[in-house]
C-alpha cells in the first residue's frame, strides 16, 4: 500500500523525478484548465498515490497509462478531481480576492457607475455549493456599505446545480469548520446561534442573497441572467469539457457588463478557453476582465 | 514635507565611495562578477566567502535550504560548489551592500527590502530561463540589485525617505509614485548613480535606471523588460515592499511583455496563466529562501 505517504506530502525527491508525474500534471491540465506547478508536484504525487492504490497500479507510469485508457479516463479523471480539489469549503477562503475587489475593483466600478448615476452591484456565485462563498460576499459587501458603497444597492445570486446543496445554502446553518476563518466580530453581527456547536445565517444576509439551482449547460437560463458585475465560479468549469467550458464562457462573458470580471479557483486557467477575457494580476490572486465595448490595449486603465 | 532636488543629493552619493562601511570587497567582487563563468577564481571566491563569517553563515545556510537539495554543506568550499560561483559572487554583493546602511538607519524592514530584492533575482532566472534569455545568471545579477537606489536613498535622507515609505504604505501606492511627491526623485535615479561610481556593468546600470520607466530605456534591451515583469510579479505577490500595493496589472498588455514578445515571438504564444501559476508556485520557496538567508536565526545550521 502506498496510501500512507499522502499524510505528510513529503515524498523522496526521487519519486518526484518520476516524469509520468509531469505527463498527469499536464493531462490534468488539458482536461479541466488546474495547474500543479513544478513545486507543488508533492502534492500531486500524494493525491495519485491514493487514487494509485485505490486502482491498484504500483507506478506512476502505470497509472498515466490507466488514465489514458478510453475505457476509464473520464471516470478516473473525475475522481482524480475530487482529490485534488478536495475539502468542504469555508468562508472568507480568498481574503486576496476579496482584497483585490476592495482596493482595485469596487474603486473602478464605483467611479464608472457613478458617473451614470447608477449605485447598483450584483454578483454571482456560480456554483456556490453550500453557500459559504455568497454569505461571504454577503457579508463584505455589508461590511462595505459602511465605506465605499454607502447609498449602494447590491444583490447576490446564488446558484448551483446539485438541489441538496441549495437546500442547505438557503438553511444558511454552519458549524465551526465553516466558519474558521470568520472572526468574531462577523459572527456575532451576521449570525445567530442555531444549537450549541453551529450558527445560522441572519435575515439580513439572507435578504441579499437570491438561490437558485441552475444548470450552467442550461442556455435557455444561462442567457436569462444579464448586468453582473462580478462572477465567481471556483472549481466548477473542471469537470466540464472544454466544448462546454467554452459555451458557459461564452454565457458568463454575456452575463457580465463591460468592465466586469470573473474570478474562478486558486490554480484554474481559461487558457485556449475563451480569449477575449484578460487575465488581470491583482496582489495574491488573478482575475479575467471583461474589457468594455472600443476598449484598446494601448490606453492606459 | 520639503522636496529634495537630485542635484543636492548627489554629492551625497558621491561621498558614499569614501564611507568607511563600505566594504573594500566590493568593487573586486562587482568587477569578478563581471567576468565569464570559466574566468573566474574559484579559491579567490573562496576566500572572499570566508573573510566575513555572516556572509560565510549565509552562503551556507542557502546551500542547505531546499532549493539546493538539503544537503549537509559544512564547509564555505563545498557551499560554493553547491550554489555555483556566480550565485555565491552575487550573494556576496547583496551581504556587503546590507552592511553599507547602518543598523538604525533602514527605512524598510532589512528582511523585506532583501525578500524583494532576492525574490526578483531568482523570478528574473526563472523567467529568463522560462523566454529562453541567453543569460539567466546575468538576470539574477540584475534583478538583485534593480532597487540598489533605495539603499541609497534610505542612507542620504534617512528621515524623509521614511516618511516617503509610510505615505506609501498607508495610501496603498507605488514607492516610485511616493518619492517623486515626497522626495522629488526616485531610488531608479540615485541608484544609477552609486551603480556608475561602483562600475557596474552597463546593462545592470540600465535596469537600476529604466525598470520603472521602460519607455525612456534605450531600444531592445530585454534585460530591461525581463526585471520590470519580474519586480511586478514580486510586487503582485508576497514579495513587495511589506505593504499593500492597491493594483490590478495585465501583463499581457504591459510595454514590457510587447517588447520581449518582439524579441522571441515565441512568447506571444505562452500560457500566461500557466506561467503565473509556475512563478506562484516557487514564491513559497523563494520566500523560505530569503528568510533563510536574511532572517536571524535563533538556531544554528545543523
């Protein structure tokens, strides 16, 4: 059994060097857009070990060649995703990004809306999975309400395909693992207490936040859904292919004003998926833009 | 807060050649540096290495970090193979430089302003290494020593230069944009000087001078391009300037990545993304690095 190694993560460099690991890396890659750049291939490793033994192939060369075997690459290839991109998600998991919205981006549309007389935000949580990601957002953008975005009206949308997941969203009920890296300022203004180990979401987020199961594949909804000005959809496009991942691009570019951006996971590339985004550094995290009507490269934003 | 104009501060820098906490191995070593790999005195850097025991402890201490494999280095010898003669030579020049600003006058955290400026060295190899530039070494060499001006300004205008920092880091601007409000020049001018006084070469002059202000450098000069990318992507993750820098760059669309896509078309094709993600993903340990080699340490090397 070679299960044991993924504890720690620290394989023998040797095993490392094995390039069947570089092969899956990049097969990885092509299939659903996650990077595992050279330095992180010890976490790559841990994650094949398992799915290693729980194929029973004793190499890495032996499970590159399981993986590209017709008959079980999509399969394995999903599982293999769910390793990768495994645990349960909390709030506040990218204070980059939201740094990023707060200092460069809420500015920018700030200005720009202002100028139309237009005070209204709207984001997008597409795929948001038990509703961590849009309670956080829910509760930056009250947060913000205070500052830059006092006399602003915004709503959050909330979807995701899975019914279960929406259920539990709009329950709004977390327990301590959710809410780690919440702090108690937060917790105590934006929840109650629900039973002795968990807390539940106020009215107040709540009221911002619209639900709703939707079918990213779904065009008819997909097209329905206009003026957003932020998208967030983490790990979601991977298990799409990339027929498919270039058609909800397509929608998300649509969905978005001009101007707006789309953030997806730590790791997740749009590369030869859509080109018209740009891809925008911002400190700890990367955006894709969608750059307004006439935009030219050459003038400075 | 007063502007200082370049001209009065020039004398100052002038009188930097004289200062005693210069150390007399720079202007040997920055000439060593200069030379061909196979042209340079591998006893001498030896030697070099061993005439001040921090710098020697901090040759070893990279030698044993990860990047290097781990392994038990002991000796300053065996270190210089570990590492290479040029990496050795070029963390040399940054110990001596560290000792030229005395202890209470640093307006930046020492660890920070060394993070930066080793995170830029080993970004600008990898990158060049990456665009398949002809001499990665050299974009180490230049990317250490790109903000050798604010070593210099920190040293002439001890007092204005901080207050330059905190106004920086409390409206979450750029340095540069700071000191052209509070100083009246940049750490891109006064480093160019002290870097010609010291007889750096002239391609690591131009990046001191330009990498700010690429437009203004002379035509085709990737070295130029290669170290503005890099202090970018340090800036744009955890090796800035130890404060929030308020900023969203496309780098695609940056002058600088034009100009290098001109010189190797090739790279009009890269993966940006992909790329980033490469460069992310060795922060984590070129941040161990920097700490293991500027960080204090409590304990002593194994």
């Amino acid at each position: 059994m070679t299960a044991d190694i993924s504890k720690t993560g620290q394989e023998t460099p040797q095993d490392l060097r094995d390039p069947a690991y570089l092969k899956i890396r990049d097969l990885i890659y092509q299939t659903s857009g996650i990077y595992q750049p050279e330095e992180k291939l010890y976490l790559l490793a841990s994650r094949c070990a398992r799915r290693m033994s729980a194929v029973k192939m004793t190499t890495p060369a032996a499970y590159l060649e399981f993986l590209n075997n017709r008959a079980n690459r999509d399969t394995e290839l999903r599982l293999m995703l769910n390793e990768i991109t495994i645990g349960e998600t909390y709030m506040f998991r990218s204070p980059s990004q939201l740094d990023a919205i707060r200092n460069v981006i809420l500015p920018q549309i700030v200005e720009s809306k202002n100028k139309m007389g237009f005070k209204r935000l709207r984001l997008w949580s597409a795929g948001c999975s038990t509703g961590e990601e849009p309670y956080t957002l829910a509760m930056f953008l009250l947060e913000e309400s205070a500052k830059q975005l006092a006399g602003w009206t915004f709503d959050i949308l909330a979807t995701d395909l899975n019914d279960n997941s929406i259920a539990a969203a709009k329950a709004g009920i977390y327990g301590e693992y959710s809410l780690r890296s919440t702090s108690d300022a937060l917790r105590k203004k934006y929840f109650k207490t629900y039973d002795d180990k968990r807390l539940q979401a106020a009215d107040q987020l709540k009221s911002l936040i619209r639900f709703d199961r939707v079918n990213l594949n779904d065009d008819s909804k997909m097209t329905f859904l206009k003026g957003i000005d932020i998208i967030f959809c983490c790990n979601v496009l991977i298990y799409f292919d990339l027929v498919s991942k270039r058609k909800v691009m397509q929608h998300f570019f649509s969905n978005l004003l001009p101007g707006g951006y789309l953030f997806l996971g730590h790791a997740e590339s749009l590369y030869q998926v859509d080109d018209r985004f740009h891809l925008v550094h911002f400190p700890g995290s990367i955006g894709y833009w969608k750059p307004p009507v006439g935009y030219n490269a050459g003038d400075k934003r | 807060m007063k502007l200082q104009k370049l001209e009065e501060i020039r004398p100052k820098i002038k009188a930097l050649q004289s200062m005693p906490t210069v150390p007399a191995i720079v202007q040997p070593l920055s000439a060593m540096l200069q030379l061909p790999s196979d042209r340079v005195d591998m006893d001498r850097v030896v030697k070099l290495v061993s005439y001040d025991g921090t710098i020697a402890a901090q040759c070893l201490r990279m030698a044993n970090s990860p990047l290097f494999g781990r392994r038990n280095t002991e000796t300053v010898k065996s270190a210089v193979l570990a590492l290479g003669l040029k990496r050795v030579q070029a963390i040399l020049l940054s110990c001596c430089l560290n000792q030229i600003v005395p202890q209470d006058k640093w307006a930046l955290e020492p660890t920070t302003f060394w993070r930066h400026s080793l995170g830029c060295a080993l970004v600008s190899n990898r990158l060049a290494n990456l665009i398949q530039y002809p001499d990665p070494e050299k974009a180490y060499l230049a990317g250490l020593l790109h903000d050798l001006g604010i070593l210099v300004n920190t040293i002439v205008c001890t007092d204005e230069y901080r207050e330059c920092i905190r106004a920086a880091a409390s409206n979450h601007i750029p340095l540069l944009q700071s000191e052209e409000q509070h100083l009246g020049f940049t750490h891109c001018q006064t480093g160019k000087i002290l870097a010609a006084q010291w007889n750096f070469s002239p391609e690591v002059i131009e990046v001191i001078e330009y990498h700010h202000n690429i437009a203004s450098a002379p035509a085709g000069r990737p070295l130029v391009y290669l170290v503005h990318l890099s202090d970018l992507l340090c800036r744009l993750r955890d090796l800035g300037y130890g404060y929030y820098e308020a900023m969203g760059v496309n780098l695609g669309e940056d002058q600088a990545w034009a100009m290098l896509v001109e010189t190797c078309p090739a790279l009009a094709k890269v993966d940006m993304a992909r790329l980033t993600m490469d460069i992310d993903g060795a922060m984590e340990e070129i941040v161990t690095i920097v700490d293991a080699v500027f960080k204090p340490q409590h304990a002593p090397a194994e």
